[in-house]
C-alpha cells in the first residue's frame, strides 16, 4: 500500500515504539509487507531466516528485532520487540477500519451505466467502472477497484481480509490486511464466490477473465487475461496465473505459484508445483496428463498384476 | 425458452441481419440453443461440425453461417455473419434484462404461507408456491420457478448465468442465458449453494430432493425426484441426475453425463463418465467403488513390492 | 437442547399420541437425539439395532416403537407407533419456527463494541458477545452465541438445519434442527462460509480457531481452540476435531470421526477414518504422509516396471 504522502520516522514512532539504529531515509511513502515491497516502503521481518530477504529488498526502512545484522544496502532499521505487531499498527493507524453508515457508501465511485442490484454492499472508497451489473447481495469491502462492463453475480464478496496469521502459541494473531482487489475490464464473476484483498498488495483478476460459481481466489492471487476458472476452483495466496490459462471445476492451486500462460488443469486436480503453460494437467498432485493417464491405466492392471505374482 | 407467441421472421429481421435462404417456415414461437430445441425454435449453429445436428434437429429456423450445406427436412434458414451473435441478440431482445427496484418484484407470485425471511430478493416473474420457507439473504434471479413446501436457506443464489462462452480469441462473448430454473414440491436447499438457470432450457430439481450447502448446479442440470446431495457437491452442465440417486460430499460430476438411478457416488468422487444406476462409485475419475477400493489395496502393496524386485 | 423447566408427561401426551409403557420417571427437562442425552432428557429410537443404545442410555424418558424390550435401568418408555415423527413434534412445539420481522430481532442480544455492517441478519434469541466485526450479510440463525472478538466475514451463514433425513420411501422426512451454534472467543471466520447448528446439541468452533473462506462445517461438529481451516474445506456432522489441528485447503473429513490433536491434514485430502493426532495425513482416503508419498513415488514408477515386464 502507498500512503499518497511522505511520513516522516518521528511520525511512525509516535505510533509504534522503536529507536532509528541506522541508515540515512528519514521517511516512508508505503507500507507493505515483505513479498510487495518498493521504494519508500517499510516493511518488517522477524525472523533470522528473512533478515537478509528484507535487508537486500527495495523497502527504504525494516522493522527488525535484531541490531547488528549485515546491512549491504544501508537500509534504515527501526529496532523493535515486535515487528509483525508494530507493522499491524501502522497499517492500522493508517488505514483504520471506517464502519459502514449506508448500503452505498457515500465515498465509493459508480460509473455511469453500471445497476447495483437490491442489497448490493460498496465500501468505502470503491470505485466501479461503467455498465457493470453487480447482482444482488453482492458485498465489496473499502478499497476494490472494479473496471468497466464487469458482472458480479449475486452473494459474491469481494474484498475479504487475508487468511494470514502469526501462531503466538496461546493464540493467532492477525496480519491487519490493506490490499486492495482490483477487477479488470470485462471480468464475470459468478455467484458465491470469495475474493480475497491483497496483505498490502493487490489481488488482481486480468482483463477478460471469467469465474464461474464458489471459487475462492486468495490474498494477492493475480489471475491474467481471458482464463476461465471453473465452479469450486480455489487459488492460495499470492499464485500468480498467467494468461489464458484454463482451469475446471474444484481444482485447487497451493500458495506462492506460478501456472504459465495457456495452461489446462483439469477437474478436481490438486496444484502443487509451479507448471509450465502450454500444457494440460492432471491429479493429486497434479503432473501433465498424459503422464497421469499412464499411472492410472499401470494402477487399472495392478491388482491382477500383483495376484498372478502371489 | 417459448415466446408464448408467434413471430414472423420479418420481425426477427428487424431485430438481426439474416437473409432467408431456404424454407417454408416464415414464423418462430421461441428461442433455443440446440440442445434444447423443439419444433417452432429458432436456433443457431456456426461450427461445420455441427451443421447436420442443426439441420436433422426439431428446430423449424436455424441462424446459420453457410448457404449450400445439406437440408434434408427443409429447415428455413438464416444466414448469418455471426450466428453466435445474432442468437444472443434475439434472447436479449425477447428477454431483455430488467433491473430491479425492490427486494421482491411486484411481477412475482407468491403462495399462501410461504414465508420470506428478511433481505429475500424474488426477481421479475418468479413464481414461489405455498407454504415455502426462504431464508434470508436468499437471492432468486428473474423467470424461476418453485413449488409447495420448499426451503431454501440462506444465502444461496437460485438463476445465476451459465459459464458459457464462446471464445473470440481476443475475449470470450458471454451466451445471454433465457433458460429459467424449476424447483419442485417439498425440495430443501442448504444455505449458500448456486443453482444456474438454463442457456434456453430449465435447471430442474425433482420433487423431494434435498441438497446440503454450498452445492452448485449448474446450467440446464436436471436431477430427479428423492436424490440426496450432500455438502460442497457440483454439477456441470446439462447432466441428468436420474431418480434417488445419492451424492456424497465434495463430489464432482463433469458435463452433459447421465447418472442412473439409485447411484451412489462416495465423497470426493470426480465423475467423468456417464454411470449405470443402482451401483457405487468411488474415486477419480470414479469408477465401480469394489473396484476402486481392490486398486488402492493393491497401491498400498505397491511399494513394498517394487522393492523387493530391486 | 434443555428447555429450562420441568415439563411433565401428561403434557407431552397432549401433544403427541404416546402411551407411558414403564418406568417412574414423570417428567422430562430436555429434548435431544441419542448423541447428545442427559438426564432429564427425552430423546427417541425407532430401531431395534439401537434399542439397547437408548435404553443404556443417560435418557430419563425413550419414545420408542416396541414394548417388550430390555429395559436394566428402568427408563420411562413411551410407545408410540412413530417414534421420529413424535420426537420431531415436541421439538416443534418447544422450539416453533418463528419467522422474523426485523434485519436483527429484537430478541438478540449485542454486546459493547460490537460492529454490525449493514444487512447484518440476528435471528430470535442470538446472542453476540463485545468487539466483534460482523460483516455485510451474514445471516445468524435463531439462537446462535458468539463470543467476544469475533470475527465474521460478509455471505457467512450461521446455523442453517442440520442435514438429516429419514428415508421414508416415498419422500424423506425432515429432522428438525433444535441445537445451537457456539463460536467461542477470537474465532474469525472467512467470507460464505455455512456453519449448521446441532440437531439437539451444539456446533462448537473453539476459541482461536480460524476458518477461511468458504468452508463448510456440519451439524454438531466440535472444534477444538487454536485451530486452522483453509477455505473450501468441509467437515461433516458429529466430527470432532481437538485443538490446534491444521486442515489445509479443499479436504474434507467424514462424519462422526476425530481429528486428534495437532493433526495436520494435507489439501483435498479426504478423512473417512479417525486420526491420531501429531502427525501428517494426506491423500484420499487420508493416510499418513509418508506412506501416502511413498505410494505415489511408487505409482510413478509403476508404468515402466509395467511395460518391462510383459
């Protein structure tokens, strides 16, 4: 997430307790966690295995638990108990949760030619394009931007919070998701569906694109242009899919993947792995279906095979 | 879909731009896509490989992109640059969409004793029999139909559009669906399940039926009477689900299968096939559940063996 | 379900046509199904397969279909030629439907902090405890309680009936839900999720426990604290799953079983059988994740070893 201004450090340590411990930036201009960051960004890291991801990334400022680490690109590093907390915090300072007072609200955009059928939820600071349909009870949470001559069936939410905790033992703690969703131009979306916001990135769903009924698109999933994404599919944080790929109903795509362009998994498939496009896919998990095809047809004879062999 | 008239093809004319080419019929009394056809539709077909399909079906018209292709019932036809096109452009025009202004349509009935619980959305011309329960949040699009003592929970979404496109190339051009969804006496659906109306048929769902939640049907489905649909189950479009037969969770069956009656398909099941009645299934793709269960014996063999033949 | 009075049995005779048979008990404080008594209870069998489970049971008053039958701990039986429909009959009557006049009853209760977004559903006697988030349009069934720092996200639906059935040939006849929904504290539940209420007991989501978009979790089911549920999970009726099991994205795990504590369950894993806790399941059926990996690395070579040896 961009602020839209610069903050000054002094300003970010009224908000959370941390001492400046080095580095030359005296401001940020965003906020955004490890995977999303760019310059001008504080992000945070708290475990050692990370220190070096974030401490070599574009973020100008870290939060970090720990002094004297290797710092190659003289990063500023703010010096903190807890960093996952304290990086909550400003993300709640500076994007607070603004209950809704209206169906509508009076800070969102609608194009001209776009129906928000009965009961349709906009929150703060949506923007939807032109001739869109947004069915009923479709809700969108603050912040999603949604292009022009797209569908929303009805029941859909869009703009859900990440599903990202941090195990505290005794209980989870919340990653405080800013992201926003974006939906492109001439998207369809059916109906019950969820599509998550980005933790402080976007979700983004490419021009063109249809989903059909109760898919779960997750947090920072940013699906390319024309693919068909059957019923019950779900996508797990961050994948990316890229354009034209096709997937059928209730497959399932893990976390932090890329499925190239052109790519066809089949039904009920589980993704594990990056694939590459071009090709069809198949199983749990899932590898290219010719392969599959061949296992099951050895596994159809393997009974036999093994009672002749007893 | 029926028009409930007749309409001259000069009229149709003024609608798309199609020369006459051959045939008697200078009249249509509805408009269907050509799985669905009955004798006074118009219907189209663009594809070589559909053409005698079109031309050998009931259909009494047929929107077509070649002149000179066989004819051996005389169907009058239509040529058409775009007979895609020009299809949708009939359904939009016979079946226009119409926002609505109030959670329950002025245009809908509603029977004696049927309760509609807070945030129902009954579209235009829905009709809901006697002494139905439909929760809140439900939302029912435009042309459905549903019987005597039905319930509906919560959130669910009844008439939702077919995920069917035809693909540009550049983008996909949505197939405008005019089909409706029938629900018949003493059906009980979960809460937050889809259920598509037809392209130009009816989505049915038999008497007695009763579906658990977040199961989605697809498009032109028709299931029988006294079948058991358990959780997270889906149905793609245009399957038959014979009488009793006996879904069990998270189960899939693919397009345009038949599944015979009293079937009983095991939980997580991917049906790929059509299957025979009376029998059970198991597995992906699902196959005769002794079967099934005889190959994974043999699988937890597998490894053992394989070893001992190193 | 404990009605909170004393309710005696010629009251229950009026209300269904029932003869006392034996036993000195006479008067009931509660109605529940078999899985679910205690003392003071009334509950039902209509099977001679579970007479003695009734019979033994901590039930003070069994209607029951046969006299004649071994009763050891002298309970109060009431004859009745239709042991279901009668049981179902009191619940209706101690527990009536009550249709809603209003977006959140009257009846409910809200506690301090606690944000309702708008076209928020509270059914009759709900109960929502301080600083919870309710998002737009989830529907809160009936006698639902929430906890404190609750979260729920938009198109969730809380305590929708059980899906329980009896086959009576030429329909089924429903069971009527009468148990509760209890999510305890800091539970966040994602986005179209359905959460069903017990027939007669209750649904309990521990403490902590997290539950992604999408998921599904059957009447009666028990959760244990500080739990993880990926989206589009499901969990079917009576299952109990103890503290701090992990379920990852699409699984889904059978009725009646436990998870034990720890458990990891891998994705689009199906669980038919009870595990143990503090270890890794995967696969369909779930087994452990060793041996599942080891059977598929096997299955990979199977085709070669195959084809080398014909």
């Amino acid at each position: 997430m961009k602020l839209g201004r610069i903050v000054p450090l002094n300003k970010l340590q009224k908000i959370i307790e941390v001492d400046i411990i080095e580095g030359e930036a005296d401001s940020i201009d965003g906020i955004n966690e490890i995977h999303k960051v760019s310059e001008g960004d504080v992000t945070f890291v708290d475990h050692p295995k990370y220190y070096q991801k974030a401490l070599n990334s574009a973020a100008t400022v870290v939060i970090i638990d720990k002094a004297d680490v290797p710092n190659p690109l003289n990063r500023t590093l703010l010096l903190s108990k807890d960093p996952f907390s304290d990086y909550v915090k400003l993300v709640q300072y500076f994007r607070p949760f603004t209950p809704m007072t209206a169906n509508v609200s009076a800070t969102a955009t609608i194009g001209e030619g776009t129906i928000l059928q009965p009961n349709v939820i906009v929150g703060n600071h949506v923007s939807i394009g032109k001739n869109c349909v947004i069915h009923p009870n479709v809700v969108i949470y603050d912040h999603a931007i949604i292009g022009d001559h797209v569908v929303i069936h009805a029941n859909t939410t869009i703009g859900a919070d990440a599903f990202y905790y941090k195990n505290r033992g005794t209980h989870f703690e919340r990653m405080v998701s800013c992201g926003r969703v974006i939906i492109e131009d001439f998207v369809e979306i059916g109906a019950n569906c969820t599509i998550d916001k980005g933790v402080s990135g976007d979700t983004i769903i490419g021009a063109h694109t249809k989903i059909d009924n109760l898919g779960h698109i997750a947090h920072g999933v940013v699906i390319g242009k024309r693919c068909l994404i059957a019923a019950q599919v779900g996508i797990a944080g961050k994948t990316t899919i890229e354009d034209e790929v096709t997937i059928w109903g209730q497959a399932g795509i893990s976390k932090d993947l890329t499925i190239g362009k052109k790519a066809i998994i089949s039904a009920k498939s589980g993704v594990s792995k990056s694939l590459e496009g071009g090709k069809w896919y198949f199983g749990i998990p899932a590898r290219e279906g010719k392969k599959a095809h061949r296992e099951l047809a050895a596994l159809r004879m393997l009974p036999d095979f093994l009672k002749q062999r007893k």
